[in-house]
C-alpha cells in the first residue's frame, strides 16, 4: 500500500511548504507510516486555459483535472491506476479548487479505495507540541483558496513567533457546537508553547464564550497570539485598578430587563470606581430602546476625554465578537467589564484594531 502526503501552496512559499510538510512527516512517524512520498504542488497562476472547456465541459471523474495545479493532476492519473491507496494532507481542502472538483475527487477516491488522512487530531501529550494553529471557517467548500491563504499565513505567524507548527486544530463549521477541534484544544491544552489564532473571533463568535476560551488558554500557560490583535496576554487588576485613569460609564437598556434596572447597574459601577479603583468618573452614557445607540455615539465623538470604558459586562456593547470590534473602532478606548474576564491585547505594531479588553476577574 503506497501512501502520499500531499502539500499545496498558490504563491511557493517555503515556510508554509515546510509547515505542511512537517506536519505530514510528523503524523506519520506517530502513527508508524513509513516511505511516504510528499508531493509538493505550487500554483501556476499564470497557465493557459481553455475558456470553452472551462465554461460549457461538465466536470466529471473521467475528466477531472486543474490547470492551475500541475501535480494534483498527476496525482488524479495516479489514483486512476490505483497506483495511490492513501493521501495525507493537513486539511482535505488542499485536494480541490472548488465544490465541483470536489465532489469528483472525492467520488474518484472511493471508487478506488484511496483513504484520505485529515491532520486535525487531539495529540497525546507527549508529541512534543510546540505550537498550535487554530482556525475556522464556514466558506470552506466554496472558495477554498481564501481559507488556504488564510491557514498559511497563520502557519507563517507561527513559524515567526515560535519556530515551528506542531498541530493543527481546524474546524469547517461557524456552529460553535460542531466545532469538535476547538473545543479539543480548550480542555487539552497543556503543554503547548504557543496557540495562534486568526482573531479572538475565532475562539468564540460570542464575546464571553470568546474570553472564557482565552482565559482557559492562558491559564494552562499557554502564550496566546493573534494576526489581527498581536498577542493576547493577561493582566492583574492591582496594574489596572490602581492606575489613575478617567473613565465614562456606559451602559444600555436591554429588552428583557426590568425597569430600573440600568439605574441599579450605574450605582453599582459607581460604587465599584469608588471603593475599587483610583479612578475618576468623567461621564455616564445610557442608551434606552427608543433611543438606539445614540449615546455611544456621543461617546466615540467625546473618547479623547477618558482612558477607559466601564460596563457591566460585554454585551452592553455587543453580544457577539465581530461586532464588539465594530464598537471598539468607534469609540477607540480600552473596555473593563466587571461581570466576564476579558483580555489585554498588546498589538505593538498592529493597529487595525483600536482600543484593548482588558483581562479581569469578576470583582463584585
């Protein structure tokens, strides 16, 4: 039985040449898998097509091949003489451009009997794990190619920060309760020097469930990294508490709290600034229902005035994480929330995203 690992980049970049690489190398030495050939595919962006065939000519298994890809066509006629009986990659959307190509693959594969190994496992402990790259997505089978690019350039944050990718955690699914890889990597990950991730989003499409995940991470040890918020890191209270900072309350009326409510929740957070914090308290900022957001506009157009922006918990900005950036690069300050943990982003060079969470125990 002839097994092959199978590595595909469109622009021939060799770190992520040798992530991919590396991690077939090292799958198969764990498993026992011995004389794997790696065949190694690079785009030729710039090859000649013809638009008829293209356009009108069904694809089918008899047909099946890339023009773009030179290898995986021979890889195809290699499969065709049953020549192939297992493929290894590091995520099974190396093996098509396209939904239609997929599908015939895979008809293809089974056909002949060819296994296809998907490198998203659970590691034991001892398999020396370095760094991890975790990732999802739900266009996987639409448009591969943006998520491959997007899976290399983490596996070249990865190789940057830490030296190398052991593992690879990736999930083709938005439904945070498919997303089988993820929550394999928040219970096990001990051990690991670093886990690099696109943004926060994409440990959490909720904001809690999002800091909860990033709090497990960095209290297993773990150094967080983000290609859009640079590193994740956590911060005592005492830096954060006894600092002497102006900040604004903000909060707002959500439909299915009680009347009087936000009042009970501004007495508490002033109560808190008082006995809690150095602080001092410059504005209060309620938003009702009838109102909409327009008080947090008034306060992204007043934000040169304070340091910081205190609510009670996350979702008085918004519940789910895209989101709540769309808010932080309006109002561009730092948010404390007294109900969730939150975490500090220490982007350095990164500027694409304005303003931090700062990482917090429940206080009250």
């Amino acid at each position: 039985m002839k097994s092959v690992g199978y590595v595909r980049s469109y622009d021939g970049s060799r770190t992520t040449i040798a992530v991919q690489d590396n991690l077939i190398r090292n799958y198969c030495k764990r498993c026992g898998i011995k004389d794997v050939e790696i065949i190694v595919d690079v785009a030729n962006l710039n090859a000649d097509f013809d638009r008829f065939r293209d356009k009108y000519v069904p694809m089918s298994v008899e047909n099946l091949q890339d023009r773009f890809f030179k290898e995986w066509t021979a890889l195809v006629r290699k499969i065709r003489e049953s020549e192939i009986h297992v493929i290894i990659v590091d995520s099974i959307l190396r093996l098509f451009s396209n939904f239609q190509q997929k599908s015939c693959f895979l008809e293809l594969c089974r056909e002949k009997g060819v296994e296809i190994i998907e490198i998203c496992e659970t590691p034991p402990p001892d398999s020396g794990r370095i760094a991890a790259v975790c990732h999802f997505t739900n266009v996987s089978e639409r448009k591969p190619r943006v998520v491959l690019e997007q899976l290399d350039m983490l596996y070249k944050e990865a190789v940057s920060k830490f030296g190398t990718v052991s593992h690879l955690y990736f999930d083709r699914t938005l439904v945070s309760s498919k997303q089988k890889h993820l929550k394999e990597l928040i219970q096990s990950p001990h051990g690991y020097k670093g886990v690099v991730i696109a943004s926060l989003y994409h440990i959490g499409t909720y904001m809690a469930v999002a800091i909860q995940n990033a709090n497990r991470l960095l209290d297993a040890g773990v150094t967080l990294y983000s290609a859009i918020e640079g590193y994740i890191r956590p911060i005592s209270k005492t830096d954060l508490l006894d600092e002497e900072l102006r900040v604004a309350i903000y909060d707002r009326e959500m439909k299915w709290e009680e009347s009087g409510m936000c009042k009970i929740t501004e007495e508490r957070l002033r109560v808190f600034i008082a006995a809690k914090t150095r602080w001092t308290l410059g504005g209060v900022y309620y938003d009702s229902i009838e109102s909409g957001k327009t008080e947090l506009e008034r306060l992204a157009s007043e934000s040169d005035q304070y340091d910081l922006v205190v609510l009670e918990h996350f979702g008085k900005f918004n519940f789910r994480t895209g989101q709540l950036y769309k808010m932080l690069n309006k109002v561009k300050l730092n948010i404390f929330s007294i109900r969730e943990g939150g975490v500090y982003f220490d982007r350095r060079d990164r500027d694409n995203i304005q303003g931090n969470l700062l990482r917090t125990r429940q206080h009250d």
